[in-house]
C-alpha cells in the first residue's frame, strides 16, 4: 500500500490585504478601539450548536483563555475578535475577566479576510487540529501566529515565518506572544515570511500535488 500526504491549501484570491483607512472604518463600525492589541481566535470551540456553553477541549478554549489572561496581564489593553460559532464558554470566560471582546456572526465566508486584517495576532491553542485553515488564512492577511504542536502547523510553521510552541502551556503561548506584540521587527519579518509561505501553499500551486495525489 502506497500513502501520499497533500497539505491543506489556500485560495489567495479570498484573503486579500485592505488599507490602513479601510481597517479604521471596520473598526469604528464593530467598535473595536483602535489603540488595543486584537487577538483573533475563528472556530468553533463548544460541544453542539446551542451556543456552546460546554468547551471541546480537544479545540483548546480553555488555553485560549488562560492564554489570554497572561497576555492581558502584561499588555493591559487587550481586545480579542472571535468568529465562528458555539463560543459561549470563551465569552463567558473573557467577561469573568473582564477583557473586552467581540464575537461576530459572519455567515459569508468571503468576508471573514477583513476579520482577519484587523488583528495583530492570531492564536492557535488546540490540543488536536487536522489544520487549522486559520494558519495559512492569517499568513495570507499578513498577521502573525503562534500556534501549539498540532496538524498542519507543525509541517508548515518555521523559525522565520510564525511561532510554534513546545508545549500547550498558556505560559509557553503568552510568552511567546508578548515578545512578538513588543518586537515590531520581529513582528514584520515573521509577516513577510508567513505571506511567502501563504503563496507557496496556494491552491493553484498545489495543482500538481494533488494530480499526482489521485494517480498513486
């Protein structure tokens, strides 16, 4: 038996970059304060539909959240964007701790890139992942990731293009987040390798990787 291996890709023409001007006017618009650092977190991390009260742990809410917390405690001027459904045990969480946040429901998928462009940081926290999609969708809108060892992110995230963690310790994920909120150069070449990175896993140059895939 013959097994072949084909990373999920990414169709660029749906995570494009916007101005500076454009990310003021969404910004005003959900009210998110322009002077706080936003952290994103897009997926669905509550058991069933009903709005997730019961956090999946296998999708890491609960290091999301005390990851957040450190960050918090540190930064002071947090403000973090969620997406996607069944969020409720992140949300209530984040208002335990009074660290203010939106969660917005987007049922068009081809308008979740502006999300993406008013982050500076996106977090992957999951204890398993076959992805996450959000890897190479954050890469593409130009936002540093730090992720935990899981899926996808282990292949495609090195030294010069994102943050992986060792661990999925809050205090490992804070860490290393704080030192890419404080360090623009750092911050800058991690997003200009990353974009490089969303290129080279774009759909269209996967092409023949999945020819080849489907004629074992």
């Amino acid at each position: 038996n013959k097994s072949k291996n084909s990373p999920m890709g990414i169709n660029l023409e749906d995570f494009t970059i916007i101005s500076e001007n454009e990310k003021k006017e969404i910004k005003n618009k959900l009210r998110i304060p322009d002077n706080m650092t936003v952290i994103g977190s897009f997926q669905k991390d509550g058991v069933g539909w009903d709005g997730g009260d019961k956090p999946k742990l296998i999708k890491g809410p609960d290091i999301l959240v005390s990851s957040i917390k450190k960050i918090n405690e540190i930064k002071k001027n947090i403000f973090v964007l969620l997406l996607g459904p069944s969020r409720k045990y992140v949300k209530n969480q984040l208002k335990k701790l009074n660290i203010p946040f939106l969660h917005v429901f987007e049922k068009d998928n081809r308008q979740i890139y502006k999300y993406y462009n008013l982050l500076n940081l996106y977090l992957i926290t999951s204890r398993e992942e076959g992805g996450p999609k959000a890897l190479l969708e954050s890469m593409a809108c130009k936002i540093p990731v730090v992720s935990t060892p899981v899926g996808q992110c282990i292949d495609i995230i090195n030294k010069n293009n994102g943050v992986l963690c060792d661990t999925f310790s809050p205090q490992e994920i804070s860490n290393k987040a704080i030192k890419i909120l404080d360090n623009d150069n750092f911050s800058k070449s991690l997003i200009e390798e990353g974009f490089v990175t969303s290129k080279f896993h774009s759909i269209d140059n996967q092409k023949d990787l999945w020819e080849d895939f489907f004629n074992i």
